[in-house]
C-alpha cells in the first residue's frame, strides 16, 4: 500500500522513483543477524554521523527501534541479488593519507574547516600547496625586474 503512493506522490512531482517492493518471508531478527558477517569483514562500512542507524545496530535485538538494521539488511540483499560486487577496501586512503580503518578516516584537519570553499585565497593557497607537492611540475617562473 506505501508504495503504490510514494509511486503516485513522484508521478505528481515528476520525480523518478524506481522503487522495488520487497516481501520479507523471514523472521525479522534471522534477516538482520544475517548481515553481521558483512559487517564484522568490513564489507558493509558506516559513516560515523549516521548514530541513529550505528545505536540501533549496538543495541539489537534490545533497542527500541530495529528499522534501520532492517531496511540495511534488505539493502545488502537488493546489492548482492544485482550481482553488485564488493571492492576490498584494504587500499583507500584520505587526503591525509590514513587508512580506511584509522579512527579518523576521512576527517578533515583543523587547517581544512578554517577554510570557506568559495573564500579566493583558500583557492589559491590550494592550487600553490598541490604545484608545491606536485613533483612533475616545474618550479614557478620568477621575474626579474628590467633594469636599463
């Protein structure tokens, strides 16, 4: 029934919505303890500002809320019926060179958050400090005054 509005609501918006009903035949507690090797091998990562979704995780099956472990289990399954093939994570890195299981992965240094994007000097200071860490490129050309 939910589905056949959000369907109809997107149709009125003009919005696309390939939206995909999923009949759930197991017991809710089997599916969601099914994902736990997906997470423990660090094929499924979160993001630490999702603490909604990592709270009702910790705390299955006694959390008061267990629709976020759900709906995730229901998305690793839609993933892995596609024949979505899962990349091994062992050789990302961030900006700061981190791995991916550095506790601050992906955290931007304090540098980084005093800057606006849209400032001009961020930009410049950001396109110097990559021709300064760019090996290939040719050192800055230096004008000499013309003295006659």
């Amino acid at each position: 029934m939910r589905i056949k509005f959000i369907r109809e609501r997107a149709n009125q918006e003009n919005v696309i919505a390939p939206l995909v009903e999923i009949r759930n035949t197991k017991n809710k507690e089997n599916r969601i303890f099914g994902i736990e090797t997906y997470i423990t091998h660090n094929i499924v990562l979160f993001n630490r500002q999702d603490q909604i979704l990592l709270d009702q995780l910790k705390y299955f099956p006694r959390a008061d809320h267990d629709d976020g472990p759900d709906a995730l289990k229901m998305a690793v399954s839609a993933a892995m019926k596609e024949g979505t093939k899962f990349l091994p994570l062992n050789d990302i890195r961030d900006k700061q060179g981190r791995d991916i299981n550095h506790p601050d992965f992906g955290r931007t240094t304090p540098e980084e958050d005093a800057w606006d994007e849209d400032d001009e000097e961020w930009k410049r200071e950001k396109e110097e400090k990559k021709r300064r860490d760019d090996p290939n490129q040719p050192p800055p050309t230096k004008w000499l005054p013309l003295d006659p």
